[in-house]
C-alpha cells in the first residue's frame, strides 16, 4: 500500500513508519519540515512540504495525525487558535486536496480523542453516545471530526479514532510524569477519583493497522484499554512500578491558578470502553495497567 501520513513525525506517526516500513509499504508524510522526516521516521519516508508534490500517485489511505499538543500550556486565546488551526483547519486543507483528485484513498484514519465526550463523570462511554459536557476540548474534537467526516462525501471510508492517554516510554503524558514519580514528588491529580483511559502504544499502533486493512470499519472508535483507572490507581501503579511514593497530590485549586482553563483537561475523565474495536474483532495486548507499565519501564527503572 502507499499510505500518506499527516502528524507522521510525532509518537503515534514514527510508531507506524516503523511498523509499515517492515511489511514494505510505501510511506509518504506531509511535515512542515519534509527534510527531517527520513532521520525522524526512516530513511525510506518520503517527506513533502505539500500535498500537491504527490500529484496522482495511486494513494491507498491516508492516517491524518496532524494537532499541536494539547496540554503543553495553558489554553490562552492565541493558544487556542493554534489548536484549531493545527487539527481542523489542516484538516480542511487535506480534504480539499483529496476533492480536487481524480484517484482518491479507499480509507482515511483521522484523530479525534476521548475529550470529545467531554468530562464523563462516573458513565461508561460507548461510541453510540453522544457528549456528556461540553468544553473547549469537546468542541475541538467535535468540529475535528466533522472536518474528516467530510471525506466520506468522497466515497472515502473514514475512521475517527477517538484516542485515550497513550503510554509510550519515548514521549507523550508518561514521560512529563516520570521526572517527578522517579523523584518521589507524584500522585493524584485533584480528587484523584476522575477515570483515565488510556492505552499502551504498541496497542495504539496495532489497532491504527487494523482499522486501515478492516474494510467495514467507519465511524468512531474508542482507542484505550478495556480497562480504565481512576487517576489515583494510575499514580499508585506508577509509584509501584517504579519503586517510588505516589502520595502528593496536585491540588486542584492550584491547577486552576497556574493553568487557567487547561487544568479542566486534568481533573476531567473518561471512563471509554472500546466497544466497537473488540465487536470487530480486535484483541488488545495489555489489558492490565500495572503489566503495561512494567512493560514500558523495565529497561528504565
């Protein structure tokens, strides 16, 4: 398959570049520095710097990736703007290059998360529920989606992977944690009693390839563990695993008056259970937190 990523050179993107270039892919990432690309996801990556360098190269799907981080600082307006423009207007850019071809993907695979639920309380979410609140993240998911839904117009198949936390021992929300857990200084965030779903790379990895091949594969997916935690057992776990005391919360009060709107992102939750993704037929490998953890961490600790 040919197969053009967008965000191919953050966590998720390289894990794929590596995954496919093993089973011999043709892989092709939209970077805004095309240069970089082959040193960040292997040497045979194609990086362009527009779209319009691919012309009508036969193109079989497409893993839309794309978005700044979300909780690297503090949601200001000009901050928020950039969120924007980085997943919904890019978005809208992709398909407008994807309308303008002749030879369209069979499938596009487009980022969302589990914030588009927006603070689900104690409910368990399924992919046939709508938004419980409704906050800045939920919004960006929900306009996000609505971009990539449009491809569909084009005889697209398209798959929105509503993402839980992903744990990786390279990048994303685990490694801001480990400096303070490996110092002894983690623990709960707030109450500590809000649900984290989140899910080991190498699943995140695995069942990203599954929805591209699943050819009855459209709409919404969960994309975490069957098993979610409250933040507390998330930080006890971590505190076990790396042999350390998890016992000093982030206040809430003093998350609202360092990071403003932001710390609604942390003291939220989403208690998600991948319905679809195991009804179709998708078996996770790291069910149990504490084993994915040690999984992740054994050669660091």
């Amino acid at each position: 398959m040919h197969i053009l990523l967008t965000g191919g050179t953050g966590l998720m993107g390289r894990g794929l570049c590596r995954k496919w270039i093993v089973e011999g892919h043709r892989l092709s990432v939209w970077s805004r520095s095309p240069e970089r690309v082959p040193s960040l996801c292997g040497r045979e990556v194609r990086g362009v710097g527009r779209l319009e360098e691919l012309g009508e190269e036969p193109l079989d799907a497409v893993v839309n990736l794309v978005g700044a981080p979300i909780a690297d600082r503090p949601w200001t307006r000009r901050r928020k703007a950039e969120l924007w423009a980085s997943r919904i207007t890019l978005t809208d850019r992709l398909f407008d290059w994807l309308q303008s071809r002749g030879q369209r993907p069979r499938v596009l695979v487009s980022g969302s998360a589990l914030g588009w639920y927006g603070d689900g309380g104690e409910r368990e979410l399924h992919e046939d529920m709508g938004p419980v609140t409704q906050d800045f993240a939920s919004q960006l998911c929900g306009a996000w989606e609505a971009a990539a839904g449009h491809a569909e117009a084009l005889g697209v198949r398209v798959v929105l992977l509503r993402s839980g936390l992903v744990l990786a021992r390279d990048g994303g929300f685990l490694k801001r944690l480990l400096p303070l857990f490996r110092l002894g200084l983690g623990g709960p965030i707030g109450s500590g009693r809000q649900w984290m779903s989140w899910v080991h790379i190498d699943d995140q990895i695995a069942l990203i390839d599954f929805l591209v091949r699943q050819e009855d594969a459209r709409g919404p997916y969960n994309a975490c563990s069957p098993q979610p935690v409250r933040n507390a057992d998330f930080a006890h776990a971590l505190g076990r695993v790396l042999h350390r005391p998890a016992l000093l919360p982030a206040p809430a009060f003093a998350l609202r008056l360092g990071l403003g709107e932001l710390a609604g992102l942390l003291l939220a939750g989403q208690r998600a259970v991948p319905v679809r993704l195991r009804e179709a037929g998708f078996v996770f490998r790291h069910h149990d937190l504490g084993s994915a953890l040690e999984d992740l961490l054994k050669e660091r600790t």
